[in-house]
C-alpha cells in the first residue's frame, strides 16, 4: 500500500515538472512576441489646431493578442516620444486614459502632457481576418501647437504594455500645422488712470501678427506731452514714434511689447489719448486707444506730537506728515539705458541707482548684471550661489533702488515682469523668482511677491520678512499668502508658471498708519493682461506675527505710522541659482511741485533742531520750501523744549503747492498739556529764636522803721541800686520804699526773619536726536547724545554687529556745542570715512559697563 502510494505521488509530480518546464521554455515567446507596424499615413497632413484628423496604421501580430498603443505628437525633431517629464509641444493623443469602444475607429480627446499608464489596450487580434490588421485613430491636434510648426506624428505598439520608451515598435509621419490668415491684434495700456501735470505716462503696446512679410507700429506723440522715452527699436520723426519689428518671410505667429514714456506738460487738463496703429502687409491694420485724465493732486495733512502731556524742561517733537491724492507714475526703469552694467552700477531711466543688500543669515550679495535679449530689450539677470535645494541658507539677495521712495501710507503700485530662465537647469521647475514691493531698513520689513515653478508654497504668493531681507514668517498669519488659481494661464508640466516665459506682477498697498496692510496682488503672462489672476491678502500687522524659526525668536515686527523711504527692487532665490527682471514700476500720490511748508513755533516752545533744515527758522514761523518736483511725500519733524506755560499749547501746520487743487491746506490741531511746574522765588517764613533782651522791671525792697511815720530817708539798699533819701535828723530808720532796678531777663520774642527757599529745576531725559539723521542737514553735521554722567561712551555698530566708531564726550565741531555731558557722531567710521546710508545699532554706557540707551537709527546720504 505505501509504495502504491509513493509511486502515484512521484508520476503526478513528474507531470507537473513537464508543464513548469514547458511553461518556462515558451514564456519568453510569449512576452517578447509583439505586432509589426507596417505604415501609418494622416487624412490631412495640413490641419490646422484644434481640428481633428485620422491616424491610419496597419501592422502583423501573430501572437494572436492584445496590443497596447501610444499615439503622440512631438516637434520634428524628435522621433521617440519622451518618457517622464513633460517635453515642451509634445502630447499624448491616445494613452491609458482613452476609452476602447471595442472597434476601429478609436476616437480619443486625450492631450496629456505625460504618460504614467501601460499605454491603451487595443483590440484583441483572432487572426479573422487574417494579417495585415488595420487600427485607426481619430485624435485632435492641440489648439496650443503653434501655427506653422512642423510636428511628427509618432506610434508605438507593444504586447500587454507599452511605454514611450525607446526600443518600442515605432512609426512617424510628419505635419504641418499651416499658418492661419495674415491678421494682427494690439492692445495699448497705460499704467494709471490719472496723470498729474509735470508727472509721467507710460503707454505700453502689446502686439501680435502672423503670416505677414512685415510689421509695423506707430504711435503719434499725444497733445500736451513730450517723449521722455522710447522702447528699443522706436524711433522719433515728425511728432510720430515708428517701430517696425519684423520684415522678412511670412512667419507663424509673433508677440511682442513696446513702450512709449511721455511726460506731462505743465499746462495740461483734460484726457490725453494715445492711438496706437499695427500694419502688416496683407490684411486691415489694428489699432488701439488708451486714455488718460489729467488732473492736479490734493493734499492731506496730518500733524502728530510726541506726547499728549509734558513737563517744564522735556523735549517735544513734531511730526509734519502730507500725502498727495492720485495715482501716478513716479517711474519706469526698463534697463535699456543700462546695457552691461553691472551690480552697484546698474541705474534706472533717470540715472538713480541701485544696491545690492544681503540676508541676514546668509553671505551672498547676488551678481546681477544687464543683459540684453534677440529684440534688443535689456532685462537684469540675478544669480545666487545655490547652497542647497531646500534654500534654508537662505541666500535671498536682493536688489533695491535708490530712491525715490514711497510713503507707506495713500496707496501705492509696484509692477514688474519675473522670469525663471531654462538656463536654471534641473532646478528651473521649483524655482522662485521675486519682486520686492516695500521695503525700509529703518522699519526693519521687506514685502515681496514671488512665482514659484511649483506650489511650494504657491504658484503665486506674497510673503513679508522682517530685519530688511532676513528671516521668512515659517507659519501662522504671516506666513507666505498666495494662489494656485490661474485658470487662463498655459500648462507644462502640470505647471501654469513655464521656465522661460516672462510673467507681469502688479502689487497694490493699501494702509492708513495702523491696523491691517492690505495687498492687492494680480499676475498675468507678459503682455496677455486679459489672462489675469487676483488674490488680496490682508496683513494683519500685529503681534500674530511672531512664531519660531529653527528653534529662533523671530519677533512680529509691526508698521506704525506714515513713513516714507520705502523702496522697490527685485529678490534672487538660492534654488534655482538664477532669475530674470525687466520693466519696474511705481505709482504713488503726486508729484507736488513748489511746495511750501509753514509751522508757528509755539509759545512757550523753544525750537532745537529739525529732520530737514527749514528755509526759515526760529523764532520762526518755520518754513520748508522746494522749487522742483517732489514724489516721495517724506513728512518732516522738529524738535523743541517745554517751558513752563500754563494753558496748553495748540498748534498746527500748513502747505502749499502750485499743483493742487487745495492749496493752501492746514493740519489738524495737535495739542500739548503742560504739567504744573515749580518755580524758584523768594518765601517768608516765621521762625522762633531765643534772644537775649534788656528790660526795665520795678522791685520793691523791704526797710525797717521804728515809727509808722512815712519818711523819706537816703539808705543804702542791698540791690546796689542809688537811692536819694531826706531826712531830717540822722536818726536811722527802716522805710519801705520804693526802688527802681535794671535788671537782663532773657525772654523769648517772635521775630520774622527772611529766609530763601528754591525748588529743584527738572533734568531733560536722555536723547538721541536726529532720527533719522542726514549728516548734510543736522545742526552742526552731527548725530547728539545726551544728556550723559560724565566719563559716558557711546559705541555704533551696522547691522551685522562690527563695531563702526568708538566715542567719547566732547569734541570739535563747525559750530558751538556744549562738551560736557553730550556725545556727538558725524557720521564716520574708525578712520574718519563717511559710511554709507543704511541702519546702524547705538549702545551708550556709563563708566563702561552700565547700558544707558541702547537702539537704531537711520542714517541718510543725500
């Protein structure tokens, strides 16, 4: 029975050994086998985007199974479909996605930009009929291909999967998608919808033509302007600006920007139209008007003081703040006047220039240099030092010009175009490129608005830093704010910002001194304005700022007040290595020409010093005046002593100017209670003090008698006192009589004596005054400290912690200032070298050990 059962169970093992073996030896066949694409052929080889067309393909499969099938379309030069990534102009028609209706044709709307699937399974072969097979493919060619662009149609086949990997059965045949009708589109834009008289104007002309030998644009100088101003290629000629763009074969489609910067004539009113006008050399010409209306601007003002309430001997110090009404162009820095420069040297279209400034936690100033592209547009190139991919080096340079700043307070606009250039390599898709919108040293706060080739943290985004370009909010409210909604945008690679394209960024700052900042932030692909994306994020501007970063305080840093000084650049990121910026923008309030300010000194104040020298000073009224054109709406302060007074002190400014509406404007009413003060005057006061005194006092002196007769006898009494007596006879007697005797008695006399009585006079608080300080216009060209214990020091340091200039009490100045008691800083470091403008910290010790007064201040260059 056990070797029945032995023997049964080794033949059944011996069968299945056979099949395994059998299995192994026909299993290659079976998966290597695959069909044999004889030819494929187009109904059109011509068809236009967005229409469909018939993809035939007959092939052999003796396998006798199921083939799977790519169909794509890639630009000429390839052959293969490429794998992964997305390949710029390349789709796939039919893939894994498209349905199988189980017969030919096989109609798929598919245009994917990448292939994950196993490619799309066919219908099975039964060899009935017979080989050869017959597979056709009704697919749409991409709207998106360009006109005129030669493309390959390419399919490939393999058994129970296929990938677009190269080694595939694989057939092309090439298409043209052919140029449509000659025709050309323009849109003219103008920045701002108001213009001041004296102010600028940009036109900017975003063309398009196609199918024409030639293009060209003009542009008629409008009344009551002057160019100031002309984008590359355009030239002047009879009070008309020509540019011609292209002449050569009839081309597929081209886009393309100009710009005309024209200046306002003193004298305008109105609405100022621009015509624009495109001609190609075979259809009607496009045109395209943008206005303008001039109007004069209209000033605010708003007077603060230091303190509501002061004693006799504080300091007091005004703030003389003014904002201009509008909206309008403060400038247009295109670069074109720059060509090769390079860092420090790189200057706007009117000369001004521009720093570099480093992060705080990192050592890379950025090299940044002008460059110029194939329709001769210069754009600025930011390269970084790529330190690592996740950027936490944060090596953030930036790039901020000069001057003029705006107020952070009336609304402004900040526009410029960003780039991620192809040139970044591997890194471009997750690269960030940044325009700055705000940023003041003296504030310690830089705003930014940034596009990132992925969502990290969005395609799209406004991020606030503080300490001037430094650390990044990592969380809560003042974490980076953005949008991945940009519906109108072209997609590669799953991403709607396309290395290579140039993007327009257009910020909008609204904030009244406190409270929340709101920012307005729209993006749009260059000259497609109609394609814009919009997101408001509403700076809470508070202490919900504050959060951690790598385990280190990083403090909310808050906006208070209407400062000005803050200026607009752009902002390089350490991950992509290198960024592209063209075309900056500014719009504020004003200008306001010929302005005059005008503060009384009031009673009871004693004028000490100003931000800004006045024209005309103490005893005042005090007067500020400017002959030109001013933009950059800075408010100025002056300082003064409280006397002692006893009605409050009211006070209020006024300003004038030849171009607004409402001039002369006054303030509002600031007013100063003074608290009661102790003066020195002379005081009687009563005071008990023993004095001796010499008194006349009568004394009666016992005698002795023998008769009761009163007589009147001369005796001699024992009070040494002389007494004249007369008596008959010589008979002794004893009489009472009565004597007078001089006698001291001390006794204590009220007597009203004078004595003086002072009161102690109050010592002014320990200062730092000018704040910001501009060695050109401080009284005396020096920075004051004090008052101070004698033997203080005050030490000045930058912002990176290097000890600028050690100092004493005292020293020698253009003008008379108390020594004892006051340091003085003009503006210098170890070596008597001026430094340049930027936040420097100030720590003042007594004895060299005790801190004083310790903080920033700003110095100025002008």
């Amino acid at each position: 029975m056990g070797k029945k059962f032995f023997q049964s169970f080794l033949n059944r093992f011996k069968i299945r050994a056979v099949f395994c073996a059998l299995c192994v030896l026909f299993l290659p066949s079976m998966v290597l086998a695959s069909a044999t694409i004889l030819s494929i052929s187009v109904s059109n080889t011509n068809p236009a985007a967005g229409t469909n067309i018939n993809v035939t393909v007959t092939y052999d499969d003796t396998a006798n199974e199921t083939p799977y099938w790519l169909v794509g379309i890639t630009p000429a030069s390839n052959s293969n479909l490429v794998c992964g990534a997305s390949s710029p102009n390349q789709y796939f028609l039919v893939d894994g996605n498209t349905p199988n209706p189980g017969t030919s044709p096989v109609v798929s709307t598919q245009q994917d930009t990448t292939d994950t699937s196993a490619g799309w399974a066919g219908i099975p072969t039964t060899n009935t009929p017979s080989n050869p097979y017959t597979q056709v493919f009704t697919v749409t060619i991409p709207a998106a291909l360009s006109s005129g662009g030669s493309y390959n149609i390419v399919v490939q086949e393999a058994e129970y999967y296929v990938s677009c990997a190269a080694g595939n059965t694989n057939i092309t045949t090439g298409i043209t998608i052919p140029l449509p009708a000659t025709s050309c589109s323009l849109t003219n834009t103008v920045g701002s919808t108001t213009a001041a008289p004296g102010g600028l104007i940009l036109y900017t002309l975003n063309y398009s033509f196609v199918n024409t030998t030639t293009f060209t644009l003009t542009d008629p100088v409008p009344a009551n302007t002057t160019v100031s101003s002309i984008s590359p290629g355009g030239t002047l000629s009879a009070g008309t600006v020509t540019w011609t763009p292209y002449s050569g074969v009839a081309a597929a489609p081209i886009t393309g920007t100009a710009w005309l910067l024209l200046s306002v004539n003193a004298a305008a009113t109105g609405t100022i139209n621009d015509t624009a006008t495109g001609t190609t050399s075979g259809s009607p010409p496009c045109n395209s008007i943008a206005s303008i209306t001039v109007q004069d601007s209209t000033l605010t003002l708003n007077k603060t003081e230091s303190a509501a309430t002061a004693s006799a001997g504080s300091p007091i110090t005004y703030t003389l703040g003014w904002l201009a009404s509008g909206l309008n162009l403060d400038y247009y820095d295109s670069y074109d006047n720059a060509t090769g420069d390079m860092n420090n040297s790189i200057v706007g279209y009117d000369g001004t220039g521009y720093t570099r400034y480093l992060a705080q936690n990192g050592t890379d100033l950025g090299n940044w240099t002008v460059q110029t592209d194939a329709q001769g547009n210069n754009f600025i190139v930011g390269t970084t030092a790529i330190t690592n991919s996740g950027g936490s080096d944060q090596d953030y340079p930036a790039l901020i010009r000069n001057g003029p700043g705006v107020n952070i307070c009336g609304g402004f606009t900040v526009q410029g175009d960003l780039q991620i250039p192809t040139a970044a390599g591997g890194n471009a898709a997750a690269g960030d490129c940044a325009m700055v919108v705000a940023v003041n040293a003296s504030q310690s706060m830089t705003m930014s608005a940034a596009i990132s080739g992925n969502n990290q943290p969005a395609y799209f985004y406004f991020q606030k830093n503080q300490n001037f370009n430094t650390d990044v909010y990592a969380s809560g409210t003042g974490a980076p704010q953005g949008t991945d909604n940009l519906p109108l945008f072209p997609i590669s690679a799953g991403s709607p910002i396309i290395p290579g394209n140039w993007y327009t960024v257009n910020v909008n700052v609204q904030f009244s001194g406190a409270g929340p900042i709101t920012y307005t932030a729209t993006l749009w692909p260059a000259g497609v304005p109609a394609d814009a994306a919009t997101f408001v994020y509403i700076d809470p501007n508070d202490a919900s700022d504050e959060t951690l970063i790598g385990g280190k305080p990083n403090n909310g840093v808050t906006i208070s007040g209407c400062s000005c000084g803050w200026g607009q650049g752009w902002q390089a990121y350490e991950t992509t290595g290198i960024d592209y910026f063209r075309n900056l923008q500014v719009y504020s309030g004003g200008p306001v020409s010929n302005y005059s300010i005008t503060d009384a000194i009031p009673s009871g104040i004693t004028y000490v010093g100003a931000s800004v020298p006045p024209s005309t000073g103490a005893p005042g009224p005090l007067v500020w005046t400017n002959t030109g054109s001013v933009i950059d709406e800075c408010p100025v302060t002056w300082w003064g002593t409280v006397g002692c007074i006893a009605a409050p002190v009211n006070n209020q400014f006024t300003m004038s100017a030849s171009n607004v509406t409402n001039s002369p404007a006054t303030s509002n009413l600031v007013t100063l209670n003074v608290n009661p003060c102790n003066t020195s005057t002379p005081t009687n006061t009563p005071t008990n003090s023993p004095t001796p005194t010499v008194t006349n006092t009568p004394t009666l002196t016992p005698t002795n008698t023998p008769t009761n007769s009163p007589t009147m006898t001369p005796t001699n009494t024992a009070t040494n006192t002389p007494v004249n007596t007369n008596t008959p006879t010589n008979t002794p007697t004893n009489t009472l009589t009565a004597t007078t005797t001089n006698t001291p008695v001390p006794t204590n006399t009220p007597t009203v004596t004078p004595t003086l009585t002072f009161s102690p006079t109050p010592t002014p608080p320990l200062a730092v005054w000018p704040n910001p300080f501009n060695p050109k216009y401080a009284i005396c060209n020096v920075l004051k400290a004090g008052p101070l214990p004698s033997g203080s020091t005050m030490d000045i340091y930058s912002v990176s912690g290097e000890l600028v200039r050690h100092i004493g009490e005292g020293g020698a100045f253009s003008c008379s200032l108390p020594l004892n008691g006051y340091i003085y800083w003009d503006g210098t470091n170890t070596n008597h070298t001026p430094v340049s403008t930027g936040i420097y910290i100030y720590v003042i010790k007594s004895n060299a050990t005790t801190v004083l007064l310790s903080g920033k201040i700003l110095l100025v260059r002008s």
